[in-house]
C-alpha cells in the first residue's frame, strides 16, 4: 500500500464533512510532494559538486626531441630507461626520472683514431706539421675537446697555448653552429649530459637510436643526430647558483647554464649581501633606493634582475619571483651597477627552480 493510499484511508475514518475532507485531503498532499522535494533538493546539495578542475585536467605537455639539423619532435619515448657509462660504474636510469638530456657530437672509431694522430703531430718538431695538425683538428672539430683538454697540463709551454687556442675556437664555432640557438643550448665537451629530477650525471649514453611514438607514428631516430632532449612533463629541477657583486650588467651577465622550457613555471630565491664600501652601503637582492640616479631599464641600485636568451627581456627578480615561462633559453643573471667606477664586493646566492 503507498503513502497516498494510507493518507486516503486515514481521512476516511474521520468524521468530518465531505468538502472538508477533500480540501484536507488535498493540502495534505501538497505538503508531502513539498516536503519530499525539499529532501530530494537537499540530498542533492549534500553530494559533492564536479569542479572545473576535475573537467579539465591540464595535461604536461610531452618531450621535446631537438635534432642538430635544426628540427625538432614532439612525442613520448619509447623506451623504459637509458643506459650510461660513467668513470664510476654503468648506471640504468628510468625514462620516468629524465628531466633533460645533452648529447655530445658522435665519432666513428675511425674519426677517433685521426683525432689522435693530429694530436700527436700537434707535438712534431717540425713547425709545418704542427700548423697542418692544428688546421685538421679545427676541421674535426668538438669530438677533439676530450683530447685537447688533456694536453693542457702538459709540460710543453707551445703545446699547452695550441690546445688552449683550439679549445676556444672550436667551443665559439660549436656554439655558432648550432640552429636551435638559445632555445636549446649545445654542449660542448667530450661527454653527454643526463639531468635527472635528483641529480646531474656526466657520461656516456650507450643507446644507438631512440624510439620517440610520436602523433605521426613511431620513429626510430639515431642518437648521433639528437642534440638534446628536453622532457618538460619529467618533474621539476632545483639548482643554487652564485652570482658575484662583479656581474654587473649590460655587460658582465652572468650565465646560469640553466634551460627554462616554455610552458614551465620559473621560481627564484635570492639571499646575501652586497657592500660598497666607500659608500658604507649594504644592499640585498631587492636593491636599493637609499640613493638617486640613472640606473639600467630603472631597476634599483645592486638588484637582482635576470633574462632568458642572450636576447631576452631583462626582469626584476629582488628576493622572490615567480612566473610561467613563455619563451625559453638558458637563465642569465646580472646585478644592477651602483655608480660608474664603484665595486660591490660581496655576492648572492639564488636558488633557482624549473617545472612543474
């Protein structure tokens, strides 16, 4: 039997006049359908509503893969882990821990077996052959660095210069060379470079391609054509550097060796302090206005200010700051000159944070 019914047989046992009972009958039913509505409504504001986040889950963006050719791919790696050869021991690193990759420029075995020839004649007596060996090392180019950086101590004063001037060359053409510019910075040196969300590793990647699933399909792309890899979506990455009261800018900016990513979300911390003594005066990260003058772009005295790129827009940094990277390049960071001819001594020390 419904609740109607029982309603309906309620009012019949009442003694009470026919029209009464059927207005009664009827507001009691109004009451009911109210009441039980109210408790369908209320039910329904006691669930939990979806958020707007819930709906639209921001995905992390996938990998970069920039290519020396100057092209780059966009897709997720395929494979599970990356094996790397290192002074101390082999290491396997899991994909999932990848936060970037440099790779240095690959040689055939024989490429390694003329690179030490030149070398040897780098050291001839004869001063023709040492100028044919220093032109055919040029030629060769940054595979020769691990070859040249050991000559550096040597004995030989003629020998030392020669590899000195070579590795300068040869790091200014690398640099010149490379078509994706500040926006992924070329490493020049004789090892790759595996950034992980805990640590940096120096060594050698022992994988001949890498497997990238991209929109377009799986590729299988030569490692000795891969300059780098930049794994946006890999967790965040946390480095202190140092920057000297002598890194004043337009023209002293100091360079962090730090790719920002476009897309990723930039913090920084700085502390110490800055003294100019024959001012007597003292100044943190935030700089000073205690006095007046032109200074750079109208930032403050002795502050802290930074740019991405060579190229890159200077901004105000002082001891915090926070933003969402839109174009990327490696992190540059200068101080604010007090007055022409005046040093800070001192330096600050600037934690910086990348990622998601």
């Amino acid at each position: 039997m419904t609740w109607r019914q029982n309603i309906r047989m309620y009012f019949s046992t009442l003694v009470l006049p026919q029209a009464f009972r059927t207005r009664s009958l009827a507001w009691v039913l109004a009451i009911s359908l109210t009441t039980t509505f109210a408790d369908l409504n209320g039910q329904d504001e006691g669930k939990a509503k979806p958020s707007a986040v819930d709906k639209t889950k921001v995905k992390a963006p996938p990998p970069i893969f920039f290519l020396r050719d100057g092209s780059r791919i966009t897709g997720l790696p395929g494979f599970d882990s990356l094996r790397i050869k290192t002074r101390y021991g082999p290491l396997e690193v899991p994909s999932s821990d990848l936060v970037r990759l440099r790779l240095t420029l690959r040689t055939e075995n024989e490429a390694n077996e003329l690179i030490a020839l030149e070398i040897q004649r780098l050291g001839q007596p004869d001063f023709d052959k040492r100028e044919a060996a220093m032109d055919a090392l040029r030629k060769l180019g940054t595979p020769t660095l691990p070859y040249l950086e050991k000559l550096i101590t040597s004995e030989d004063e003629e020998l030392r210069n020669r590899a000195f001037l070579l590795i300068g060359e040869i790091r200014s053409k690398t640099k010149e060379n490379n078509k994706h510019g500040d926006e992924f910075p070329a490493l020049v040196g004789g090892s790759d470079e595996i950034i992980t969300k805990r640590f940096k590793i120096r060594g050698a990647i022992q994988e001949s391609s890498f497997i990238i699933k991209s929109r377009y399909g799986t590729l299988d792309i030569k490692v000795a054509d891969v300059l780098g890899v930049d794994f946006r979506s890999a967790g965040k990455l946390e480095e202190t550097v140092t920057v000297s009261g002598t890194a004043v800018i337009p023209n002293k900016w100091s360079n962090t060796k730090l790719f920002v990513t476009p897309g990723s979300t930039l913090r920084i911390r700085a502390s110490g302090n800055l003294l100019v003594q024959n001012y007597n005066l003292n100044s943190g990260p935030q700089g000073t206005t205690r006095y007046s003058g032109n200074t750079y772009k109208n930032f403050p005295m002795l502050s802290l200010i930074g740019k991405i790129g060579r190229n890159g827009t200077p901004f105000f940094i002082g001891a915090n700051y926070k933003a969402d990277i839109r174009t990327g390049g490696a992190l540059h960071l200068g101080i604010i000159p007090f007055r022409n001819n005046y040093k800070a001594n001192g330096n600050y020390k600037v934690k910086v944070t990348t990622g998601d």
